[in-house]
C-alpha cells in the first residue's frame, strides 16, 4: 500500500513535456530497451515468466478519468498498449479511459463521492486542478506522478475575423487581443467559464497579470472578466459550439455567434481537423506569452491502490512518454517537448510565423495568482454583497515588522484596493469596532451596505467608502469587543441577503476578544449556527492581523457559518485573502 517500487521501463521524474525540457536522447532509448531484455531473460531463467502463458493471464485493470480533448489520445494509447501486449511486472494493461471534465472530478474529489475512487488514475487538462485538491487537506487524495503533454492557450478566430486583425503578420499582447475582442460589435470573444475551464481560468489569469501593471489595473480588470463573462460557456467543448454554423451572413451576423474564442491550441487543432474547407480557425499566439495546460498525470488515492494498480498506472504514464506515446499525443495535436514542435501540429492548429508560437510566459502563473483571479471573476459574475467589519482597537496602531507603517496604515490601503477590484453592481458596507465605541455597543456602522453606484448626499457609494476608509484610525486604549460586533453583524448580514449575489461578511481583527461583559464565545458559536442558512449562505470571512489575533477562536467562529479563518502576518495581504475565501466559500455550495 502507499507509495510503491516503480515498475519495469518506469524513468524516473515527470515523463511529459517540461519547461525547456531537451529531446530525449536515442541512447537512453537504447540503454533502457537493454536492460528490460536483461530483466526478462532473468525472469524467464528464474522461471518467473514463461512463453507458454499469455501475460493477459495476470491483466491489471486500470480505470483512467481525463479531461475530454486528451481523452481520445490516451484511448488510442491504451489500445496500442492492449494491441502490443504492453505489461507491468509481466502483466498486461487493460486501460479503460473515459472522458469527463475537470471540474467535475474536481468537485467529486472534494465532496468525496464514491465516484471519485471508481478511478485508479486522473488525467486532467491543468495542474491547476490538482493543486487546488493537493491544498484543501479534507479532499480524497491525489498524487501527481508528472506530466504527458502540453498545449498553449491563444486566441482562435474565424478566417475572416482574424483577417480584420491583420492575421498571421501582426502579433498582440494579451491586453491588445482581449481589448480587440471585448470592446468590438462585430468581434465577439467567448470562452469557458473560469470556475469551470482551465482554458479561461489561465487565460483570465494571464489578463489580470498583464492589466495590473497599467495605471487603474484592478478597475480594468474587473472590466474585461465582466465582459468575458457574458460570452462564456460551461466548457470548451460548448464554447466551440458558439462559432458561427457556416460562412454565411446570416450565420456571422448573429448576435449569439462568437467570432473569437480563447482556446487551447490543441482544441483549435481538434476542430480543424473535423471542419469543412474554409472553416478553419485561425490562431493568435500572444506576443507576452502563452500559458500552458500541463495534463498531469496523477494517482487517485494511492494508499487504497494495489501494488499492482500503482505499477501499472506508472507504467502507462512512462508509455505516453516513449517514442510511440508521443507519436499518439502529437497526431491528436498535444506538444510533447518544448523544443521540438512539429511545424504540422502549429499549421493544423491555425497558427503560422510569424506568430510567436514559441513563446511562453517569463514565468508561469502562480498559486496565488490563480486564486486571486478566479475570486476576482466570482465577485465580478455574480456580482457581491459584503460588509466589512475593520477592528479599531489601540493595538491597530502597532507598526508591521519590517515597514514604517501601522497595521491600521497598511489595512487601510489593502482596503482601497480591495475597493477597487468591485463593480458598481457589488454592494459594499463598513462597520468599525472596539469597546463602546457608540455608546454602550462595540460597534458603529459608518457606511450601510449599498450598491457602489448608488448615490446618497451627492456623493457615490464608493466615494462614501473610500473616505471611510481613509478616515480610520485606531482608538486610544481601546480594547476588542469582538464577540458581540461579530453577531449583531452577522445577524444584519443575514437579515439583508440578497438573492443572486455572494453574500459575505468580513471581518478583520488584530486581537482576542476582550470585553468581559460580552456573550461568550460558546453562545456566539450557537447563535451563529441557529442563524445560518444553507439556501440562503452568509459566510464569514475572518482576518487574523498580526500575532496576538486568536486564528483558533476564529476558525471556531467563522466555520460556524460555513465561513474561512485566515492569518496574515502582514495587512498588504488582505486583498488576496479575501478574494481565495470567496473562491473556497463559493467552493462549497
């Protein structure tokens, strides 16, 4: 059980395409064919094998979910391993393969479904998948065991868009395509839901990466995944059913048809090999770079696998990564190194020089950045409801370690940021609290939860809060009254849902609670549990700041909603943190 010896002809390391990764070298090739003759002629003297029994005697079964577009390649794989009598330890491989997406394994892992175990092996089309069940820690586990292949992601378009844009010569960045495609009548851009496709989820990402660095980059941000969102499709495999049916006028000049579409270079090769002369897409690599999906190749729950199921698992991996394996995954348009690729796969897939097809990211898009952009598209899409509770305790005017600054200081601006990042259909509140700050409550509403374009005394809801937000500061020896500002906000957050947005509260403290004639912690924990309601969610999402915030007292608090505790050492994280708890909120619905 558990991590296993690996089988024959298994090299060690990922067998896929890695970043730069060099061709294999012919004589590894040879060496390795040497010494599994060697091991076999040992087994056969041993009388371990013999040549008068079949190795589809001792056949190992292994059940293979992965995403759609590489599911036929990992088909004709498994066929070639069954036709050629491929084996593991001397057992043949009985491969079964089935296509499903990734985001429904993902949410069976999560859930923990029994059908997420009726697989040994998982193939989706992005680590990012498998990380995100690798950092929840209550998922069914998974372990990656490396990657099969790759193929960036682009722009693809109908001949006659992609004309209008100066296809093949001119080259754009990412901004430069999406503002082309996002701000056009005529040019409409679809894609897959982020939530729901790595294709859009990478490519959303790369967007928000490249506008952040311009002048109001979360604003512009905001803007191009609102657009996106109103031409996206579950998948990619729907998204490609929105390109006009034929060349007709009728069928270009209909408002639901998409001209545009980001795409995997791969599902452009997929669909112009199935088109119709003259249907061909053609394919806008982005001057700044391509992301890549990564298809790892990753073992489910390997503790409860066989020694057998894991052996053969590895070994179908190391098959998809020898010469037959990648001749299989380059005829259905997959990349099998970096270095080396096939002029024919870029022509088939639409691309051509000058377009930079070689061309990846300087770095690849991180964890972080990943969540942040999948919590920017949740907020923007569905549009968000949150009130925000901001602790004006004494010790909020203690500095951050290693700045000059305040936590109050550093909160104040991860709180315009924060701002910035919402529409004006989000609807923003805030409420400060201490010690009988307004009277005998703990806590003073500054601005009531409303709509960031709404209006009130000539100003807008956003003007209002963005000088609420400059105006905080911390109270003279004041002390924490957290116990009771968290439920009489809660129960005000709660009282006010509104149906069809994210609901949420969030709440920053930098201490314990610390008012002796509060409710107690117990009596919160109950009362917020009686008030929570699963078809009407409130989450809380609480902020630990600094060290003598009490993560365990609010973990205890936040889970009774179906909320997240987060610490962060330093205040300029909360806008990251507050974006990853809406993604794991939204998660668990």
């Amino acid at each position: 059980m558990g991590r296993h010896s690996l089988p024959d002809g298994f090299r060690s390391g990922a067998t896929g395409p890695r970043r730069r990764a060099r061709r294999r070298n012919v004589a590894l090739t040879t060496a390795l064919v040497f010494v599994l003759a060697a091991g076999t002629a040992a087994a056969v003297e041993g009388g371990v094998l013999s040549f008068g029994s079949s190795c589809w005697d001792s056949a190992v079964r292994l059940r293979i979910a992965a995403a759609p577009g590489i599911a036929p390649a990992l088909k004709d794989a498994a066929g070639y391993a069954r036709d050629n009598d491929v084996t593991s330890d001397g057992s043949c491989l009985d491969v079964q393969v089935t296509a499903r997406e990734a985001y429904k394994v993902t949410d069976a892992l999560r859930s923990k479904e029994k059908s997420a175990t009726e697989f040994e092996a998982w193939v989706p089309d992005s680590g990012v998948w498998v990380n995100r069940i690798m950092a929840d820690g209550k998922s069914t586990p998974v372990t990656p065991a490396g990657n099969v292949a790759s193929s960036p992601v682009g722009f693809a378009m109908i001949p006659t868009a992609a004309k209008s844009l100066g296809w093949p010569l001119k080259t754009y960045s990412w901004t430069e395509l999406a503002d082309a495609t996002t701000t056009s009548e005529r040019l409409r851009l679809g894609a897959g839901n982020p939530s729901r496709s790595a294709t859009g989820l990478l490519a959303l990402t790369r967007l928000t990466h490249a506008v952040g660095r311009a002048k109001d980059g979360d604003i512009l941000a905001a803007a191009t995944a609102k657009a996106l969102s109103l031409r996206a499709s579950d998948s990619d495999s729907q998204v490609l059913d929105t390109l006009p049916r034929d060349l007709s006028g009728t069928e270009q000049g209909n408002p639901k048809r998409n001209q545009a579409l980001i795409l995997s270079e791969q599902a452009a090769f997929a669909y112009n090999t199935t088109a119709d002369s003259g249907d061909d897409l053609d394919f806008f690599y982005p001057k700044d770079g391509s992301p890549l999906l990564d298809y790892p190749f990753a073992l489910v729950d390997e503790p409860a696998l066989t020694t057998d199921e894991s052996r053969a698992a590895l070994r179908f991996m190391t098959l998809l990564g020898e010469p037959e394996g990648r001749r299989i995954l380059e005829k259905h348009g997959f990349r099998t190194d970096d270095d080396d690729i096939p002029d024919k796969l870029v022509t088939r897939a639409g691309g051509r020089a000058p377009q930079p097809y070689k061309e990846l990211p300087e770095e690849p898009v991180t964890d972080k950045e990943v969540e942040e952009a999948l919590g920017m598209w949740t907020i923007t899409v569905r549009s968000a409801r949150l009130t925000t509770v901001v602790d004006i305790s004494a010790s909020m005017s203690k500095p951050v370690p290693g700045t000059s600054e305040s936590r109050m200081e550093v909160t104040k601006a991860a709180l315009s940021q924060a701002l910035a990042s919402f529409t004006p259909q989000d609807e923003v509140g805030l409420w400060t609290f201490s010690r009988k700050v307004d009277g005998e409550r703990d806590y003073r509403v500054l601005v009531p939860t409303e709509r960031l374009a709404g209006r009130a005394a000539g100003s807008t809801q956003r003007d209002l809060l963005s000088a609420a937000f400059d105006s905080l500061k911390p109270v003279k020896d004041g002390a924490t009254g957290l116990y009771d500002t968290t439920l009489a906000a809660y129960k005000e957050a709660t009282a006010s849902y509104t149906k069809g947005k994210f609901n949420g509260l969030v709440l920053l403290t930098d201490g314990a609670n610390d008012d002796p004639g509060s409710i107690s912690r117990s009596a919160l924990v109950t009362q917020l549990r009686q008030l929570t309601d699963p078809d009407r969610p409130v989450p809380l999402i609480a902020i630990a700041v600094g060290p003598e915030a009490d993560k365990k007292e609010l973990d205890e608090i936040a889970e009774a909603t179906g909320g997240s505790a987060h610490l962060v050492t330093d205040p300029s994280q909360i806008h990251s943190v507050i974006l990853k708890a809406v993604v794991r909120a939204g998660d668990q619905r």
